[in-house]
C-alpha cells in the first residue's frame, strides 16, 4: 500500500466527506491524481507550505489540487512533478472487452 493510499485511509477516518469522496468510484478517479501530489509531498518530507514553493505555487493553489477542488492540465502537473525533482508516467490499459 503507498503512501497515499494509507493517506487516504487515515483522511477517511477523520473525514466523513473525504470517505463518502473516496469510496464513490466516479469521484475518486479524480482524487488518484490529488492523491499522487500528496504521497510526491509526503515522501519529500514537507507540509504543503514548503511545498507549494519548491513547485514554485501558492499554498492555496496547492490545498485545492490535493483537495481535487482544482483541475490541472497535463503540462501543469508534468511541470509540477519536474520542479519537485520527479517524473509524470501516463499509463493507459486498453480494455478490449470494454468496447
């Protein structure tokens, strides 16, 4: 289990939203992103505020992109991920039997 996912198991304890959030399959396709940013910041051992200035972003900005309040281009977040020293990997599975 990552980080983020024991993250999230911790939020959704102290957070009734964030688990009603979690647990819905649609909403949380959007916090696995949110969910990335946060466990990149977690390993980097800083709060958000520390953060936010390594990627070169306001806190606020950077509480509503983990809080998935907040969209974010693919470019964005490759340049977000690259100030913070790591690596965006896009993985797409195709699913013959979906189509």
């Amino acid at each position: 289990m990552g980080v983020a996912d024991r993250y999230a198991r911790h939020r959704s304890r102290r957070d009734p939203e964030f688990k009603r959030i979690w647990e819905d399959k649609d909403r949380r396709k959007r916090f696995e992103l949110s969910s990335k940013i946060i466990e990149l910041r977690l390993k980097m051992g800083l709060n958000q505020t520390k953060f936010a200035k390594v990627i070169g972003v306001k806190q606020p900005y950077l509480s509503r992109l983990e809080n998935g309040d907040e969209n974010i281009t693919y470019d964005g977040l490759e340049r977000l991920f690259n100030k913070a020293g790591a690596t965006l990997k896009l993985k797409i599975e195709y699913n013959k039997d979906s189509v």
